[in-house]
C-alpha cells in the first residue's frame, strides 16, 4: 500500500512541487530517450549541458539577470559561502557593513571575522531578532569592502520587506529561505547565494549570482576552487557538479514560469501567509513574537500562550499524526514554526489552521 503524502512543513529539505517530482520520476530511469538516468549521465556530455544550460537561463529569465552577472551552481551550502564571500570580496583595511538580523548572519559574521574586519551596521539582536531594523543609506560606509544581508531568516521568521539602498557599495544577500519566491531587482546585488533546499530543489546545490566585475578582486593566490572566476570562467563544470539537483533546479524553474511568474508567485505566498497569520493574530491561545512589519512569509513562527513548551511538543506531536510534520520551532528557540514555501500548497495552510483551531478547543 502506498503511504499517502503528507503535508511537510520543513524549513529544509522542503516540499517540492509535486509536479516536479511526477517529471522527475517519469524521467527517473530514462531521460530523454539516452537511455540513462541523470544521475548517471557524464556532466560532460550534451545531454547534462543542457540541463545546465536550462537551469541557467530559467533563473536569468525569472529574475530578468543581465549578462553583467554569472549564475553559478556549487556546494558546501549557504555555510561555504560564509567564508567564499570574504575570500573573494574582502578588501584588506575596508570592513565590511553587516546587518545582524538572526543566527544565520552571526555565523556568516563569525567566519568573515577570521578572514578581515566587519561592522555592524544595525541588529535586532536587544530584541531576540523579532524584527529588521531600520537603515537608510547614510548608515553604509561606502568605503567598506561590501554590505551583507540575510533576506529571510528561517530561525526567527523575519523578513526583509524592501532591501537596503546602499548606493554604489556592492550588497551581499544570503537568500537561501526566499530565493525565487518573489521579484528581485539583481541589479541593486553584488552577490547573491542561496541554498537551494529551500524554494528550489534538494540539498546539495548552491545558486550564486555574481556581478562578474567584482569576481575579479579576489587574489590569484586564492585555493583554485574557492575562487569566483574559477567556476565562472568553466560555467560551472571546473569539478563535478551537483547533477541530479541542477536538474530538478530545472525543472523548477519551468513550474515557476507555468504558475505564472514570480508575481503570480509572490501573490500566492502572500495568501498563504495571510491566512496562517490571521489564524494567530485572531486567537488569545496562539501568539506571534514577530513585529507585523518584518514577518516572514516563508516561515511563519509562532508560540502557545504563555510559552506553553508541554503544549507546544503535544501540538507538533499530534500535528504529526494529522500528516502535519515538522512543526516544531528550531532547537535555539522552541515554540513552533511551519515553513511554506512556493510548493507548499494553500491546502496545507488550510488543513494546518483547521488542526490549530481544533487543538485550541481541547486544550485552550
């Protein structure tokens, strides 16, 4: 008997649109009349060049990338890119501007430390990272080597609402937890990396979007594989890459253009949000610790009245029975998170507020 899905809310790996993996799975044993699986095919033959070429062009497309910039797809996750971004970028007696937004950009923070100087900008840390702080361009020293972001933080569940202008100090963003859930401006970054277990494929790839001018900083000196130029000048295929995960990037890419774009996208993470948050905001039971104006639409935490923790392990247990998973909130801070990314259907989000609703009743 096959086991029924469920409704996953992992901040990630994440749910997948189901689309994707039906094509997936269709094309599991042979794709494209080669006779082979992608996950055996050389990354050097034709048939592999083209997915890559496709994933490439699919997410230059839906962020409308110029050629100023290379898309590039490594490893080692968001947590490399910790240390490749300074490597490449850090300018030696120019700090670097940060914004302290969650644990994420403090450890970006504590492997920049080891590699040059940093200052932070702005943080909401006084305030346990329940909001995103307030800057404006004159608070960038536009002498620094760069200004560094995290766009969506999965931990806290905050969101930028309307990134930084920094001028002409190149920005850097992880945007791992909300990469293609929205329309981006790439022209306003000088980086950009996101992990892609989140909106846009399985763990194990890294997109980077990289101006190509700024790429050239980094020292000759630099391991060969932590360089920039490195993987821009061999379009991504200097080593083996992440196949099978550049495919289902793939893959991603065309159901993004089939919803309708990343506005049409955009429009629907809202909803969901919307309904999930009212659900909150309209009950004395459930309480969200996050200011209205940074609230993320892409992890959505929240607690039990009183910071109720027996509640909370009862209500991801039981969640869990429903086909609810993964509610729990991380281990750093308890309470409870549900994740609903792009894929996450708007059912999920209902049957999610029918069960709190439900478990407020018995217990409330």
């Amino acid at each position: 008997m096959t086991q029924q899905r469920v409704y996953n809310f992992s901040p990630g790996p994440a749910v997948l649109p189901k689309p994707v993996l039906e094509e997936a799975q269709k094309e599991l044993l042979n794709y494209q009349s080669t006779g082979m699986s992608v996950m055996e095919m050389s990354h050097r033959s034709k048939a592999f060049e083209s997915i890559l070429a496709d994933a490439d062009s699919g997410i230059r497309r839906l962020l409308k990338i110029s050629d100023d910039y290379a898309v590039l797809f490594l490893q080692g996750g968001a947590s490399l890119q910790f240390s490749m971004v300074p490597m490449n970028l850090y300018l030696q007696g120019h700090p670097v501007d940060v914004v302290q937004t969650g644990m994420w950009s403090k450890k970006a923070v504590e492997e920049l430390a080891k590699l040059g100087e940093y200052r932070v900008v702005a943080s909401s840390e006084v305030d346990r990272f329940t909001y995103i702080p307030s800057v404006d361009r004159t608070m960038f020293n536009q002498d620094a080597s760069y200004a560094y972001i995290t766009s969506n933080n999965t931990i806290y569940g905050t969101q930028w609402q309307v990134f930084p202008d920094t001028q002409e100090l190149p920005l850097v963003a992880d945007m791992s937890s909300d990469f293609l859930s929205k329309s981006v401006d790439v022209s306003k970054f000088g980086l950009i990396f996101a992990g892609a277990q989140k909106n846009i494929g399985p763990s194990g790839v890294t997109v980077v979007i990289v101006k190509k001018e700024l790429a050239k900083r980094a020292s000759v000196d630099l391991p060969t594989m932590l360089q920039y130029r490195t993987h821009i000048q061999h379009g991504s295929l200097y080593n083996t890459p992440p196949t099978f995960g550049i495919y289902i990037i793939s893959l991603v890419t065309k159901w993004i253009e089939k919803v309708g774009g990343l506005s049409i996208l955009e429009r629907m993470n809202q909803e969901k949000a919307a309904i999930l948050y009212q659900a909150i905001d309209e009950s004395m039971f459930y309480t969200c610790p996050n200011h209205l104006s940074s609230r993320s639409l892409m992890n959505v935490v929240f607690r039990i009245q009183d910071n109720r923790e027996d509640l909370e392990t009862l209500f991801a247990s039981e969640a869990a029975k429903h086909g609810l998973l993964e509610l729990k909130g991380h281990r750093s801070v308890g309470g409870l998170r549900a994740s609903i990314y792009n894929a996450q259907p708007k059912e999920a989000i209902l049957e999610l507020v029918s069960f709190m609703k439900a478990f407020e009743k018995r217990h409330g």
